[in-house]
C-alpha cells in the first residue's frame, strides 16, 4: 500500500518485489552520513594562496543555506555550496568563495566545521558536484536487508525534502503560482497546516489565515520561519500577494516553481509505469542521457539512460510519454505555456529532462547499515523506500 505522503508528492508505485524492512532512519544525525564527491576534472591546489578559496564543510542539527548564512553573519565571508544538505544528518560537503579577496581561518562551533583545502582558478559550480555517497544507520528493522538486491529498478524520483517533507506545500505553491492564483499560493505559503507540524507552529499558521491577523502573527514568528516573515512584512505594507513574492530570495520564488515541476515529474513516471512503459532500458526512438550525462537519441549504447521530459513552457513532446503528459496537464488544468511567466520572468521555467531510474552505485546492505553512491539529484530517501517500505515515511525519519 502506497502511504498518503507519497501519493501527495505524486509517488504512486512501489517497483521492487522486496517486501520491505520497516525501521526508522535519523534516529541520530550520525545515523545519516552524506559525503559529497566532487569531479576529478577539478584541480584544487593546496600549495597556492590566491584565487578561489575551497572549503570542506562538515555540519550536523543546521542545513547548508542557515550554515553559509550563519558563516557570513559571524566572519563575514560569502560562500558558495555545489549541492544543499538537510540539517537531520551530519554531512561533508565541498564549499568555495565567491570572490578571491577573504580568506577564513578554519572555523568551528557546535554545528559547523570549516577546513580550508586549497584553491581553484574559476569558482567551483554545481556541475562539478558528480554525487553523494552514504553511510545510513537503521533502526528497529523487521526484515534482513542483505536480502534487497534490487537497487538497479529503482525510479528516479523527487523525494520529500523537495516538497517539504513534514510540510509538502511547496508544489502547492507552485501550482498555484503558474496558474497565476497568487492570492492562494500566499495562503498556502502561511497557513497551509500539516498533520506533522508541532502544535504551537499549527496555531501560528491559524492566525496566519486570518489577513487581519498578520501583525500579531508577525510578532510570534520564530528564527526558522523566513519566507513567512517576509510575505508578513509585505503583505503589511502593501496588501498585494504578487509583490509579496517578488520580495522573496529568487532562489526561493524559483523552488517553489521548480517543485511543481517536481511533482509532475513524479506524476508522469508513475502513470508511465502503471501503463506498462519499459522505463529501465531505453528504446528506439527515447532521449537518453549518455556516459558523459549529454542528451541524444538512442544508439543502441548499454550506457545510455531513459530522460523524461520536465514540463516547462518549450519542452520536447515528441516522445513516447506525450500522450501520458497531456492527461497530466488537462487534469492538472494547465498547459505547458503557463511556465512562462511574463509577470515575472525570472521564474519562467522551459522544461528539460531527468533520469527515469537511479543509478545506485556501490552498494552494500549489512546488518543495520545500508551504503551506496548517487549521481547528483537522485535521493537517497527513494533508495531507502523501496528498501523500508514504510506505513508512514515522515514517523520513520524520511
């Protein structure tokens, strides 16, 4: 039985036989071990001084964007990340300056370490994160995990923190934004209410559905609560919900974008796959990412993977999934074009394509500890739940 979460986030299929373990996850940040792996092309020299500063960040208990945001506000140093890391696991991952004039010391506290490792020429991108690697710890397990040995059927979806987890509102939003309901996606932002949620956050977002309301929720708002500080403090002064999100960091107003686009990917595989479409060997006539991760046709190489098309206002129909698009848009009520927001062109989005299945790399299941590899933007959590197979994915640590 698919959990309601999933089905929320457009995940509507199980694709391993393996009857699932249960077990919880993240009991303990060293529970959830994340190291990133970074492309042999980059030559990063420890025997320079100049040019662009690289970092090795270890952190636990704080996510990377409140991790750079507190290394800024404390030496006053701006750095870039290649790839985001949630605060529930204790992670390493590679972080570079922005510009070649400050260099930090190495930095320590009670969530953070920062260890300068060397310089490069240009700035490191997210191009040169190739992928993660995990150590991941499971507890309260009912079945023997050596026995899973179906990591290479595995689709390629978007995992909870892409909506949300214990909150999956941000597809919410998106759709609401593309379908240019501002008003609502303001409403969803604030006060959209989740069975998961701590009861004083619940009653927060009670008063924050009530426009009325909005100064006296803007005097409880707690540190972690930015985007809702800010949509408070414009709606205040202005009462106009799409200047309200123009105010918001552009990566942000993009994320929410991004994320609906998420869960129509997440729709699409799962109704390719309930339809009976090969997704884990290509065909004739399939785009396919090769070796090198460029896109083509299909050549008969073993190499090459399934890409689906991300819907955006151009993106490719022709395809063998076009027909299982088009139902997803008409029910969704929305057509391609609504990607191209002349409100606000900066969140136009085109559309592209993604992996159909994981490529799950090195892995290993012994005991209690599950580790393996993944190409950057591939979820660990996708692994896991074929694996766990959990009634409820967000009480068993996801």
């Amino acid at each position: 039985m698919i959990p309601k979460i999933d089905e929320n986030i457009g995940i509507l299929v199980y694709t391993t036989r393996f009857e699932g373990s249960s077990g919880v996850i993240k009991n303990r940040f060293e529970d959830f071990v994340v190291s990133e792996i970074i492309s042999e092309r980059v030559r990063i020299s420890s025997s320079q001084n100049d040019g662009f500063a690289v970092y090795k960040l270890k952190k636990y208990g704080i996510d990377t964007t409140h991790a750079l945001e507190r290394i800024y506000r404390v030496h006053g140093a701006r750095l870039k990340a290649l790839g985001l890391k949630d605060a529930s696991a204790l992670t390493e991952q590679f972080v570079c300056s922005t510009g070649k004039n400050k260099i930090l010391s190495d930095v320590t506290d009670a969530k953070i370490s920062l260890t300068l490792i060397g310089f490069v020429s240009k700035p490191l991108s997210a191009k040169d994160m190739i992928g993660n690697r995990f150590t991941i710890k499971v507890t309260g397990l009912s079945a023997d995990i050596s026995a899973f040995n179906e990591y290479d059927r595995i689709l390629n979806f978007y995992g909870y923190q892409r909506f949300g987890s214990k909150r999956a509102v941000t597809h919410l939003v998106g759709k609401a934004l593309v379908q240019r309901r501002f008003s609502d996606a303001l409403s969803l932002a604030l006060s959209f209410i989740s069975e998961y949620d701590d009861e004083k956050n619940t009653a927060l977002r009670k008063i924050m559905s009530d426009p009325s309301k909005y100064a006296e929720a803007l005097q409880q708002i707690p540190p972690g609560m930015d985007i809702e500080k800010i949509l408070l403090q414009e709606m205040i002064a202005h009462q106009n919900p799409q200047k309200a999100f123009a105010r918001l960091p552009l990566s942000m107003r993009r994320f929410y974008v991004d994320a609906y686009q998420s869960y129509l990917f997440n729709l699409t595989l799962s109704s390719a796959y309930q339809s009976g479409e090969e997704l884990f060997e290509p065909q004739a006539g399939d785009v396919c990412y090769d070796k090198n991760s460029n896109l083509g046709r299909f050549e008969m190489d073993p190499n090459q993977k399934l890409a689906i098309p991300i819907i955006g206002y151009s993106y490719f129909k022709k395809t063998r999934f076009e027909s299982i698009l088009g139902r997803i848009l008409e029910n969704e009520e929305i057509s391609a074009k609504d990607f191209y927001f002349k409100e606000m062109q900066e969140l136009s989005s085109e559309g592209g394509f993604r992996s159909a299945c994981i490529k799950c790399a090195d892995f290993a299941a012994c005991a209690d500890t599950i580790k393996f590899m993944l190409p950057r933007g591939s979820y660990a959590t996708i692994v896991l739940r074929e694996i766990l197979k959990p009634k409820d994915p967000l009480l068993a640590g996801f």
